[in-house]
C-alpha cells in the first residue's frame, strides 16, 4: 500500500504535496485502499458479498470486498460483524484504516489503539494513528506516534516525512529538516518530502537548496501545484535578496535585481493558481509580487481572491491594505488594517503605525 495516499488527512497546507481539494472523503478512501484490496470491484467479490459469511475470515472477506465495491458503511458494518465473532490486531486495524478514510477520526484512533493493545510492535498502527490524529489537529500527539512508528521500523519513509511536515508546521526547522532528509534518502521518489524540506529550506533563507529540491519535486509531479507556490515563494524572495522591507508589500517603480527571478516566480504562482484555483495562499503570493512591482490593481485582486477564499487570513487584508494605501484610499486601506490587527494583534508592527488605533 502507498501510504503516500493518505495525505489527504493533514490539516497543515504544506503537509501536502499535492492538492485534493476536490476529492470527498469517499473518492479518497477509494484511492486509498486500491493497493490494499485491488483496483476494482470482481467477480470473485461479488461471490464473496453474495452469501452470508459464517465466521471472522468471512466477513473480513466481505469487508474488503464491499470497500472495492464502494459500500464504505457496509464494509464498516462487516468488519465490526467479523470482530464480534473473532477480534484481533488486524480487524481492529482495517476498521480503522476505513473509519480514517472517510474522516471518522476519533472511532478510528479507538480502533488503532486496540490495535496497539492487542499488537504492540505494528509500526503502521502507531503511523495510522498519528494520521487520525493529525486530522484532529493534535500535532504533539501524533509526534509521538510517529516516534514511536520510527523506533519500531526505522526504514518507515512515510513516518519520518509526516513527523518532518509536522515539525515543519510546529515551526521546529531543523528537527523537520532531518526527518525530511530521512524520508528522502530512503525514498527518492517521495514528493510530499521533497516539497515540505524545499519549504524549510525557504523558510531557512536557503533559496538555491529550496528550488532545487523543488525543481526535482516537480521533475517528479510536474502538476503540483504546492510544490509550484514554495517554487515561487523561494524565487520571489531570492530576488526580494538584498532589500529588506519591514513589510511585504513597498511602493514599486524601483529598479530590482534579475528581473528573471521575477518572471519564474510569477510563472509559478500562475500555475499554482491555474491548477489549484482555491489555494489562498498562491493568490496571495503573487499578489505581494504584483505589488511589488506597483502593480496594485492586479495584487488588490488577487488579495481579494484570497480573503473570498480564506476569510480570516490575516496577511491579505494587511498587503490589500498597503495597495489601497499606496492608491490613496485611506478609508479602505484602515478598513483592511483594523481587520488584519483583529485577527493577527501580535504583527501590530506590520501595520502603519497611525492605522493602529
């Protein structure tokens, strides 16, 4: 099974190489469990579905076969049958591998966690765990899963670039960096890796290494568009090098160092939002590059696009607020900042200080 799939899960953006913003949970677990079960419902399942199971075995039989067919309750509803009539680490397990892939949580950690009670070396049990968990938004306790899924099968590329993105979005750099690079070295081909370590880098001020691995990210999944948003983000702040404005958003007009990183970075901003229309954060981007460049009916609407998109980010009504004040608008340029200060009060220092009050 590629347990890639199940990234999906992640509440962070940057844990996720691709995006699935389009898939429901159903179509997901689909793609979830096609290496695990097969690719399709057969003949073979529709003879295992047909009568009624008589044992345990049975019913795992019919659970799985009702997966592929796309009958999620009922494959739920088998495989608690096959666990009253015979419970063991491995039905706990699948129960919870189906309750995680179409978003049940918290029944799935119960699950897992038996699981673990019953088979306390399953690396994957602790490593779906951390899964559930990181759907709940409990990052230090999936940390810990993850750790342990470590300890148990050190060779695990998939626990050590989860813990990386985690760490990553607990702000813990050089810690993701390691697990990144871990998960990379045992799996080249890792994408998710590949991007989340090339944002590390970028969040480092390591520009060359984040758009290399970033380049191989997209060599590898040339439709990513995260990976395209980092790509960008790391260009547009190698070419911001050597000017350091206290905020993002300056008046333009000004003679810029290689106009050339420019353009790659507003090329890859217009293929992250080309491929991924609701990426905030990729309109958002190439709006502080199109004000930058005094641009700020184009970055007023991409700032725009990202508040429809994104209510309550905070960084959007604060750039917008600095392209309306650079129009002369000052009525909604303090509509934008008062907005920004009630949702960010700890970047106060990022709003003109007389849009403050």
């Amino acid at each position: 099974m590629d347990v890639r799939k199940y990234t999906w899960m992640m509440t962070v953006l940057i844990l996720v190489g691709c995006s699935d913003s389009e898939r429901g949970p159903a179509e997901e677990a689909a793609n979830l469990f096609a290496d695990a079960f097969g690719a399709s419902a057969s003949e073979e399942d529709q003879r295992k579905t047909a009568g009624e199971p008589t044992d345990a075995a049975g019913y795992r039989q019919r659970a799985e076969a009702l997966f592929r067919a796309g009958d999620f309750e009922g494959s739920l509803a088998a495989y608690t049958r096959a666990l009253e009539l015979g419970p063991d680490a491995r039905l706990y397990f699948s129960r919870g591998l189906v309750l995680n892939a179409v978003g049940r949580s918290e029944p799935a950690i119960a699950d897992f966690t038996e699981a673990i009670r019953r088979e306390p070396s399953s690396a994957l049990a602790h490593f779906h765990r951390a899964l559930a968990y990181t759907k709940l938004t409990n990052a230090p306790v999936a940390v810990r899963d993850l750790t342990e899924a470590i300890r148990l099968d050190p060779l695990h590329a998939e626990s050590h670039q989860l813990r990386g993105a985690l760490r990553l979005g607990m702000g813990e750099l050089e810690s993701a960096s390691l697990d990144l690079s871990k998960a990379i070295e045992l799996d080249p081909k890792n994408v998710e890796a590949r991007v989340n370590r090339g944002h590390v880098h970028c969040l480092q001020g390591q520009y060359d290494l984040a758009i290399a691995d970033l380049d191989e990210a997209l060599r590898l999944q040339p439709r990513n568009p995260v990976a395209h948003n980092h790509r960008g983000n790391a260009y547009s702040k190698k070419w911001r090098q050597g000017m350091v404005p206290r905020v993002l958003v300056r008046v333009g007009g000004q003679s810029r160092f290689n106009p050339e990183l420019f353009q790659r970075a507003l090329s890859d901003f217009n293929e992250a939002v080309r491929l991924d229309p609701r990426d905030y954060h990729a309109h958002s981007n190439r709006g502080a590059l199109h004000a930058q460049q005094g641009e700020h009916v184009r970055a007023i609407a991409d700032f725009t696009r990202a508040i429809e998109l994104q209510s309550d980010y905070a960084p959007a009504y604060r750039n917008r607020g600095h392209c309306y004040l650079e129009q002369g608008n000052t009525t909604r340029a303090q509509a934008d900042f008062h907005e920004a200060l009630r949702l960010e009060p700890g970047n106060a220092d990022l709003v003109p200080a007389s849009f403050r009050r």
